[in-house]
C-alpha cells in the first residue's frame, strides 16, 4: 500500500499546450518529495504529460478550458488526480495495444500514447462525476517499475 500525504497540494491552469510544462514540474516536485528514482519519476512524468497534453488537443480542443492537478506523495510513492470538464473521454476505452508486426505506416493513428503512458504507471483509475473527468495515476517508490532494467 503507498502511503501519501492526507493534503493533496492543487494546482490549477489553463488548458493550454504552454501550460505543460507548469504541469510537468508540479508532477516533479512531487516525485522529489516522494524520492522516486529517475526512473519512476520519468514514469510518472510521461503519463501526466500524455494525458494533459491529450486534454488540450483532443479534449478542448484549443477552446476555453482548465485542468486541475491535485497530488499526494509520500515514502511510498505519488499519487495524480488530473480533472478537467472537456467531454467525457476514458483513457483506458481509447487505449490501443502495440501491433508488433505491423509498419509503423500501416498503424491507425491515435491510442498508443495513452497505451504508453497507462503502461507506465502502477496504478490507474478513471472516473466521471459532475461533468468532469478525473483520471488518477499512482507510481509506487522504489522497487516496483513493471519494467526492470536488462541485465
């Protein structure tokens, strides 16, 4: 079980592409707190960055918006709620798998971002509530990347 802070510290902005990277530090901050390797913070960081940035291109689609990022961390790890009020949109529905022996070229296009950045992640959850979509992501501390390194 992570254990986190009770408060989550929240930071709100506009949903825009300049936004990112205010997003991206937050997201660091957070890691450092919690002391996640490179590894686990980069994690953390590529899911965030996937899901806001699909926020303002899909979601708004460069219309009047904002996100809201509320986090927790602590020794066991980070925990990100990233809300916001564009259309209803569940990441794990538009998730496309990899096709391993398929071209690049030949891929449909669109989903294997959001198949990267759930990959990356520990523990994911989507909700929808009162016109907002809440996707929250948790990254363990220490010993529990899905992906160890090769030898």
């Amino acid at each position: 079980m992570v254990e986190l802070a009770r408060t989550p510290v929240v930071l709100e902005v506009p949903a825009t592409v300049q936004a990112l990277g205010d997003i991206a530090a937050f997201v660091l901050r957070l890691a450092g707190r919690a002391g996640l390797d490179k590894r686990a913070s980069y994690r953390l960081r590529l899911a965030v960055d996937e899901l806001a940035t699909n926020i303002v291109m899909h979601g708004y689609r460069g219309g009047d918006g904002r996100i809201t990022v509320r986090g927790r961390s602590g020794p066991g790890g980070v925990q990100i709620a990233i809300e916001d009020s564009a259309p209803a949109f569940d990441p794990v529905a538009g998730r496309l798998p990899p096709c391993p022996g398929v071209p690049p070229q030949d891929r449909r296009i669109g989903g294997l971002g959001i198949h990267l950045a759930l990959t990356s992640v520990d523990e994911f959850a989507y909700a929808h509530r009162n016109g907002r979509n809440i996707s929250t992501l948790t990254v363990k501390a220490e010993g529990t990347d899905p992906c160890p390194p090769r030898p």
